[in-house]
C-alpha cells in the first residue's frame, strides 16, 4: 500500500514538474521569440513617449532633461527631420542627426531579425521621437555659474567638407556659438563596430571658460529581457577597482535618488560602461588613464522611464586663444567574441578588449561564474566551426571529445553498473526473503556490494559529469551571437532556438500551428519536434540498460524520467537537444561494450537481435 502510495505521488510531482516548466520557462520562451521576430515597423506602432532632453545642466554630470510630452512618429520620420551624414561601413548602417549631434541611427548589416536573410537589419539605434529612441552623445559641460552657448540637443551643426562617414573617412562636424567659442566635432569608424570621437573647443572670446567633457547613452522604455538569471541585460560596467558592475533596468529604477532620477555612482579610472542586449551592446569606451564620474541612471519623466549610463571627465580651463581637446569612443554592435576580446589563456582573440588596452571588455559577453568551463567551450566549438563551417557538427565533435577525456572514468563507472547489473537476481531474492523487513534488505544489500566490490554511486558519475557541459553548452548557446541563426542540416535553421517541428501535425505534413490555435501556454506542450523525441528514445535505450532500481518508487521515476526531459528540453535550444541525444547514444555504445565486456547480457539488444531475425526468418 505504501509502496503504491508513493508511486502515484511519484508521478503526480513528475507531472508537476513538467507543468511548471512549461509555464514558467517553455510557453514565455516561445512567445517572446514571436514578439523578437516582429520588425521594426511593427514596434513603431507602439505607445506614445516622451521625447529626448536638454542638454546637461551646468556644473552637473550630464544629464537628460524632458520637455512636454510629443506624439511618436515613424523612425523614417524621424530620420528625415534632421539633415544627417549618412554611415556606410560593412558591418554598420545608418546616419548621424546635424541637429544635435547625435549617433541615432544605427543598424546591423551582418544580422537579421529572422533566419530569412532578405527579413530587415537588426535596429540598434533609433532617434528621439520614435517609440523606441536609443542614441549616444557627446559634449561639454559649462562649469557653474558659467553663462557660455554650448551645443545641444537642438544644435545645427554644419559639416565640414562632404561626404558620408566611411571606414576610410571621417567626417568633422562644426558650430560657432557667436561668443568667441567654436566647437569641432571628429567622427572616425572603424571596419567593426568602434566610433573614435574628438571634440576641439577654440576659445578666441574675451574670457577663458572652464568646461567638463562628457559622453552619455540614453535608451527611453525599458526593453523586455530575455535571460531569466542566466543572462544580465541592462546597464553594465567595469569600473576600476569596484570591479563588473551589472544592474538590470529594475535594479536601477529602485536604486537610491540620484540627481533628477534614480541610480548609482562611481568615481573611478580606467574603466567602460553601457547598456547590454542578448546579442547587442552599446559602450562608452573611455581612456583608461581618464578620470570619471560615472553613473547608471533612471529617470521617469513620463509614461516611460529612461535609462542613462554617462561619464563627465575633469575640467578643462581653456585660456584666450587656446583650444581644449577631448576623446571619447563608442562601441555599437554585436558582442562577437572576436571582436569584443576574450580574456584567457591561449584564446587568441585579442579584440577591442587587447587592441585599446581595456579593462575586461570581454565581460561585456555574459560568460557568468562558470567562465572557466564556458569559455573554453565556446573557443573549441568555434575552433571546429572555422574547420567544417557548421556549428552543430562543431557540437558533435566536441561531444565525442568529452567522451574521450571522460573514457577512463566512464568505463569504471559503467563496469560498477554492469555489476549491479549482473546481482539483480540476488537482491530480488533479498526482497522476497524479507519482504517486510527494509532494514534487513539495506544491510544484506550493502553486504552484496562489499562482496562485489560495487559501488552503487558510481552510476550517478556519467550523469555528474554531464551537468557542467551540460550548462556551459547552454550557457554558450545561449548568450554567443555566433551562434544566433546557426544552422545545422535539415529543417534546423537555428541551432540557438527551440526545434520548430512537432509530431502533433506530423512535423509539417498538417497545416496545424498549435501555439497559434491554443497560445503560448498550451501549445507550448505540443510542440515535441524530432530531436527532442530522437533525445528521449537515447535515454529511453540508455535507462533500459542501467540497472533496476529496487525500490519501486524509484523505478517509476525513472521509468517516467525519458518522457519527462522530452517535454522539457523540447522548449531548450536545438543545438543542445543534439548534443543530449548524441551523448546518450555515445553512451549506450560505450555502456553496451563494457557490459558485455563483464559478461553481462545486454537483453534490450538481444531481444531486438531476436525479433529481428525471426522476422527476417518467417518472410523466408
């Protein structure tokens, strides 16, 4: 009765668990990739906000002020309201606003919002007055109690020269304030995704002025994020000796007042800051020898907040006659490893991170605590990739290598079940023996094992070393843009997403969508496509040939176990779906040949040879 007791509460919680999973992870998972493959156009429908600022008030870090509320136009719109200097590069699209100076208009050449190749460029940037403004500026700030013109938000510059900004040409923008002081604004770009900004002030007026650089970044509404804990999106920095600092748009909208918001700030040097997507990143890149005070910052003017992460540097007095002079980067674009730098041993990707000397820029790529493991991960699947130009077969490769440094280990532990295996009998006779008697079962089962010398835990060894590369392949699925849109072969377009197929219309063969008939919460479970069911028939073969477990409520767990990480890892990214089901049948091959190896009969296998050929002997 006790033993039939626990096996229903056994599969009454296995089914909680994979209710639970669909709910809270698989069903959000999947709408929020639908919401992703919407277009820019479609977000521009969105609801009205507040337009962008002032320019930052004096003798304070540079800060954005909101004027009325002003009704959304389109981006195109937008765009067109201002004489702009058009940004042609390979990787970068887009054009920087005259009126106000501004990098507002940014887009990915390199990256699609879908799998189509002809589907738009990924919108990084976008000006104010669009539903969703992102932008990077760059300026001085007048000491207090200065009453000096300074550009701003509503400065028309003009360009000196013509042209558009190119890899091989910058474009220098220009503005008297009709007070003795002239502003000269150098943009240059790089073939990636770094902008070098110079600022020159000329001082011909009758009085020296004292003015703070500054560079700022300000995004209006706060994104939805996509990483749960395993993935930080919002403001991030590393600043000098306070470290990585990582604070989600939340975090920062309930931090301590700050000035006209809400948020933190750091006196530092050698430091970076900015705000972080998945796959995207914007950054003030400093130099490292600058001494800043830096701050992430929100301020909630209107119907949305806005975020702001800014830096204002030490003073410059600029005497009469003189000029003042101050440099700024910026990097906008996508977090490849590359290109960002990855700081570790024998990597070989120096990156921006190398290049400028930067203080950990490779943490702008959420490698999170288990870098040691994802890291080299990621490097040996992008070594293999550079080889066979396939990620999923670069996952492949780097399971069998596992299953290499793992052999010795593995074979033990699996010549310790084959073992277990081999005293079923015996411990079946214990339990007819003393049927009533569990204790006595322990200590004559335990007795078994001296004897045999079995460890009965060293079962769980495969399955423990599997968890890290488990995460860490997640983990590098998961937050790497290299792997974004990766195909395998087939119909798996994207080794980052979920498998799109599902046997609930036949993978394909019945025009039947379950998430768009039933939604996201109940057609999350009916989407079981061919790897997640290819996975669960591996662990099926691989549970059969384990020992049985003895006490009943544990065999039906692990009888239920198969079906339970179908349904659960078919919401999991299509890559490590694979990678679970290549590992399971690497394991039944190495597993089979060691039982048989310890004369233990494989009977899943014998039984399958048998029917076979009874088969093949009545059709003869």
């Amino acid at each position: 009765m006790t033993d039939n007791r626990n096996t229903i509460l056994a599969v009454i919680l296995s089914g909680l668990v994979l209710i639970a999973w669909q709910y809270f992870y698989n069903a959000p998972q999947m709408e929020r990739q639908r919401a992703q493959s919407q277009t820019q156009a479609d977000l521009a429908k969105s609801a009205p906000q507040t337009a962008p600022g002032t320019t930052p008030q004096p003798g304070a870090t540079p800060s954005v002020s909101t004027p009325a509320s002003q009704p959304v136009v389109s981006r195109a719109a937008a765009i067109a309201a201002s004489p702009r200097i058009k940004i042609e590069t390979p990787r970068l699209s887009g054009s920087i606003a005259l009126k106000g100076g501004r990098i507002d208009d940014l887009s990915l050449e390199k990256f699609r919002d879908t799998v189509d190749p002809k589907s738009p460029a990924i919108v990084l940037f976008s000006p104010s007055g669009t539903a969703h403004p992102y932008y990077a500026e760059f300026g001085w700030v007048p000491a207090a109690g200065s009453t000096a013109r300074l550009p701003g938000r509503e400065t028309d510059w003009q360009q000196e020269g013509s042209g558009n900004l190119t890899v091989d040409k910058p474009v220098t923008l220009k503005w008297d304030n009709g007070e003795g002081l002239t502003f000269r604004r150098t943009i240059a770009i790089d073939d990636r995704y770094l902008f070098t900004i110079k600022d020159d002030v000329t001082n011909v007026g009758s009085a020296p002025v004292t003015l703070y650089p500054y560079a700022l970044i300000s995004r209006h509404g706060t994104p939805e994020v996509s990483g749960y804990y395993i993935l930080h999106e919002g403001l991030i920095g590393y600043l000098g000796e306070k470290g990585l600092q990582e604070h989600g748009y939340k975090a920062v909208a309930e931090a301590p007042v700050l000035g006209s918001g809400r948020g933190f700030e750091f006196n530092v040097t050698n430091g970076w800051l900015g705000i972080t997507d998945k796959y995207w990143a914007a950054a003030l890149l400093p130099d490292t020898s600058a001494r800043l005070k830096a701050r992430f910052l929100a301020e909630d003017p209107g119907p949305k907040v806005r975020y702001q992460t800014d830096y204002l540097q030490d003073p410059q007095t600029i005497a009469i006659g003189g000029t003042g002079s101050a440099n700024a980067r910026l990097f906008a674009g996508a977090k490849e490893a590359g290109v960002v730098g990855i700081n570790f041993p024998l990597a070989g990707h120096g990156g921006y991170n190398k290049q400028l000397g930067l203080n950990h820029f490779d943490l702008l790529i959420d490698w999170g605590w288990f870098y040691f493991i994802t890291k080299p991960m990621f490097l040996v699947l992008d070594y293999f990739f550079h080889l066979f130009g396939n990620f999923g077969v670069s996952i492949l490769l780097v399971t069998l290598l596992i299953k290499i440094l793992f052999f010795p280990l593995a074979n033990k532990s699996y010549a310790s079940m084959a073992k277990m295996k081999s005293v079923q009998p015996q411990l079946q006779a214990l339990k007819e023996r003393y049927p009533d008697d569990r204790q006595k079962q322990q200590q004559e089962m335990m007795e078994i094992y001296r004897k045999e010398k079995i460890n009965p835990i060293a079962g769980c060894l495969p399955i423990a070393l599997q968890i890290p590369v488990f995460f860490s392949l997640y983990k590098v699925l998961f937050v790497t843009i290299e792997m974004r849109h990766a195909p395998f072969y087939g119909w798996i377009k994207d080794l980052s997403a979920p498998d799109p197929t599902t046997i609930f219309n036949l993978f394909g063969l019945i025009p039947f969508d379950p998430l768009a008939v039933f939604g996201p919460h109940v057609g999350a479970y009916l989407m079981l496509g061919v790897w997640p069911i290819i996975m669960g028939i591996t662990m099926w073969i691989q549970m059969k040939l384990n020992p049985t477990p003895p006490d009943p409520t544990q065999k039906m767990i692990f009888d239920w176990m198969p079906l339970i990480f179908t349904f659960m890892l078919a919401g999991f990214p299509a890559g490590l779906v694979i990678y679970w089901a290549w590992n399971n049948l690497l394991s039944v091959i190495q597993q089979s040949y060691i039982m048989r190896k310890n004369g233990v009969k494989v009977e899943l296998f014998d039984n399958m040879k048998a029917t076979f050929a009874k088969k093949a002997v009545e059709k003869t």
